[in-house]
C-alpha cells in the first residue's frame, strides 16, 4: 500500500520535513553532548523541542536549518538566554511561516512538525525545584543562599528546556 502523498494527487513524491528532521538531529546531538539530564527523559524531550524549534525558527531559508549549524550557535545562545522574549519570538516566527504557508496554498510538512511540539511545548508541564522566581531557570536567591530543592512546581515545558537548550549549546 502507498502512502496517501503518493496517490496520484501530489506528483508522486513525499514531503519529507527535512528542514524540522535537521533541526531535532542537531539538537538531540547538543543535548546528549551536553549530558545535562537522561537521554529517555521528559527533561530531555522539552529541552530538545525547544532547542529544534529555536534552531528551525532561525532558519529563515528554505535549506535544512542543520546544515548551517555552527555558524548560528552565537544566534541560539542569544535566543535561549535569560530574559529575551523566547515565546514571543516563537510565535512571531509561527505566524510568519504559516502566512507564508496560506500564500502559497501548500502544507509545509516542516511547520506542522514545529506547530506540534509547540504546542507540546506549552501543554505539558513538568514538576521542576522552585527557584523562587517567575523564571524557574534564573533564581532570585542571592549567592550564598541555599535554594530547598524538596519545594517543587509545576511548569511548563517549555520553560524548562529553554534553560537546557541554552546549557546544551554552550557545553557544545
């Protein structure tokens, strides 16, 4: 049995989202280097969504986002550090692309990938210490002070794997 994208209606050809596939390689390949948490885990997978959503999202070509990696890196740290507007930023990109997707009257196979871990992103929250701080990753607890790891809270995805993402590529 053929895959539906082969029936006839789309020229006989698969869209391979090969621009979203390069940008999780490259940073399933920064967070295992990075060795920050487990490879299977939930803290991996929001800090590698966010991370190939940062790297996809900068990619404003239309080659696969991997293949220029290294020379983005200094763009990454930027976009994942403490204090930038990342979500903001996520969804002015989103939107971007996806008016760019209605003007040309085609699915992007690329976008519906980063569309979901989007949303994943922002649906799943996981239970992470309390660092006293509406930015879990950046603590308001001054130096010298002990932070009680037994507090913990509920947050977004997302705001884990940014601090992970930006840790990752420096360790890269």
């Amino acid at each position: 049995m053929h895959p539906e994208s082969t029936n006839g209606t789309s020229g006989g050809t698969l869209d391979i989202p090969m621009a979203w596939l390069c940008a999780e390689y490259v940073a399933d390949e920064m967070l295992r280097t990075g060795g920050l948490v487990e490879g299977g885990s939930l803290e991996f997978r929001a800090g590698r969504e966010t991370l190939a959503l940062t790297v996809y999202l900068c990619d404003s070509s239309d080659d696969p986002a991997g293949l220029r990696a290294l020379s983005r890196i200094e763009e990454w740290l930027t976009l994942t550090s403490y204090g930038h507007p990342w979500t903001a930023w996520v969804r002015e990109r989103l939107a971007a692309r996806e008016e760019r997707e209605r003007e040309l009257g085609c699915g992007d196979p690329d976008l519906a990938l980063a569309r979901e871990s989007w949303r994943w992103l922002r649906a799943t929250e996981l239970l992470a210490t309390d660092l006293g701080d509406d930015e879990p990753w950046h603590p308001a607890v001054p130096l010298g002070v002990s932070v009680d790891e037994g507090e913990q809270i509920w947050t977004p995805a997302w705001q884990l794997g940014l601090p992970l993402s930006h840790l990752a590529i420096h360790l890269f």
